[in-house]
C-alpha cells in the first residue's frame, strides 16, 4: 500500500521517454520524472521514492528528499503566497502548501514558521502552524533516560518548549542548558523524567547521576587544591559560571558540595568554598 508523504520502495512499471511509471496500488500509475542521476533506471527496478501529491490530490514521485514527512514538524521558509494560502520550500519541486485555515498567524514570504505536516480529508499533504491539535502533553510508553529527538520551538520563562519525536511536547529547563537553541533546531536529548501528570523533562546530556556526582566532588576537590583551597564560586552562582567551571549543571553541583560537606572535606563560606 502505497504511503503518501512518506518513502516508497516501488517498482518502474514502463519508462517512455524521459518518464518513468511506478506500479501503484490497483494497478494504478506513479509519475516520476528522469533526471541525469536516474537515466540508466528501466522497466522492473526497484527504487526509493518520496511519494507527494499535486494541487488535484494525483500521486507524484521524487528521488529527492523532502525536509519533512507526513507526521513530522519542521522550520519552513515561505516562498509564495495566493489567494488560498502560503507555499512553503520543503525540498521538492512542489511546495508545501499551508491554507489560512492552518495559519494562527498571517504568513509573510521570507519568514520561516514550525509546522507540522499532515494529510487533509481529501488525502492531501498539506502543513499547519496549530501543533497543539497533533502534538500531545502527555507522554505515553516513553520511560526516563530514553534518547529522543527534540525540535526546539520556542523559549519559555522555564526554558526551552521542544517536541519530543514529532510527537509530545517537553521542557528543556534554563538552568540546565549550557548551549544556544534556537526555534526550528533539531537535536538529540533525553527523557530526564516523566512528571506525575505525564508530562516530560528533558535533558540534552544523559547522565548517570551518582557517578556524575561524585565526579564534579572530584574536580572541587582537585581545583581547591591547585587554587590555594579556596574557590569563589558558591551554589548561588549563576548556573553558566558552575558549568564553565565544573561541566555541569547547578543541580549537580550542590549534590556535590553537599557531599563533600557532609564529609567535613570542605568549609562553606559567604564568599565561596573552602578546604577543610
């Protein structure tokens, strides 16, 4: 069964010309047009192709690869603008197009916005800017410490809003981010926990949290010793500044005093942290 917004292993079913048919579903004809790369390809190949649809819902094919897929989100720059809609650059001859309906704000050519792409009533791709109707709050079958893929969407007074495998919604939180995100970014990061109302934290660093505390004790201890036993830097000291210092978060690094502490291995001052 053919899947439409997605890659397609089909098969050439006759070639005329510069054209190539692909078997669809029912006996049905695929389009895809030969290019310089894909001349040699003949009647009984097998090829992977993204599978798209025209202004009248007809199947297409391309070998290129478009920056989205149905059920995904990504950061599109709008090319065009017409009386239905705007037409975002996805990657393939075609444009996405995004009607007013999908639009929460008037699109502007030039401006890239995060979308998610989608198949309309009529089996259509089509892309829209309310991903709160397919991006859910609560996390379900994802368990904590599990690697993901986020895409930034917008900062927040507690952080980083990011989407969660094109599919939950998470919190990067401020105090934990050593890096710069900016909305539309893809990257790799982790469930740091799923919270009593399902919904999920995240962590763009896995970390074996004992181990780590007791590495950061380490290197306080190491740096008191090569700086005289005393360091300016405190657990109220801007979280930038311990993860300059110590690579880790705040969180971490008041474990660490505290541990260290505990052991009488270091004084705490108003002005910093000093060896016992």
């Amino acid at each position: 069964m053919i899947k439409i917004g997605q890659t397609n292993r089909l098969t050439i079913k006759r070639r005329r010309d510069n054209e190539l048919f692909l078997s669809g579903d029912g006996g049905s004809e695929i389009f895809l047009k030969l290019t310089e790369q894909n001349d040699s390809l003949q009647a009984g190949d097998e090829i992977e192709v993204f599978i798209y649809t025209d202004g009248q819902g007809r199947l297409l094919a391309s070998q290129q690869s478009a920056l989205a897929k149905v059920g995904e989100v990504a950061f599109l720059k709008v090319v065009s603008i017409s009386k239905v809609g705007a037409f975002l650059d996805w990657g393939l001859p075609k444009d996405l197009f995004v009607p007013f309906s999908e639009q929460q704000q008037k699109m502007q050519v030039g401006r890239s916005y995060l979308v998610y792409v989608f198949l309309d009533e009529d089996n259509r791709i089509a892309a829209t800017t309310y991903l709160n109707d397919f991006i859910h709050d609560e996390a379900h079958y994802l368990k904590a410490g599990g690697q993901v893929e986020l895409t930034i969407a917008e900062p927040t007074d507690l952080g980083f809003k990011a989407i969660v495998n094109n599919q939950f919604w998470g919190v990067l939180y401020k105090d934990e981010v050593f890096q710069p995100l900016k909305k539309g970014q893809l990257i790799s990061g982790y469930i740091k926990k799923i919270r009593d109302d399902h919904k999920i934290d995240l962590c763009l660093n896995r970390e074996r949290h004992g181990k780590k505390v007791d590495d950061v004790a380490q290197r306080i201890l190491q740096r008191l010793e090569s700086q005289g036993g005393n360091l300016k830097v405190t657990d109220k000291s801007p979280p930038e500044l311990i993860y300059d210092t110590f690579a880790c978060s705040k969180k971490v690094f008041k474990q660490a005093v505290g541990g260290l502490y505990k052991k009488r291995l270091i004084k705490l001052t108003d002005n910093g942290i000093e060896l016992n």
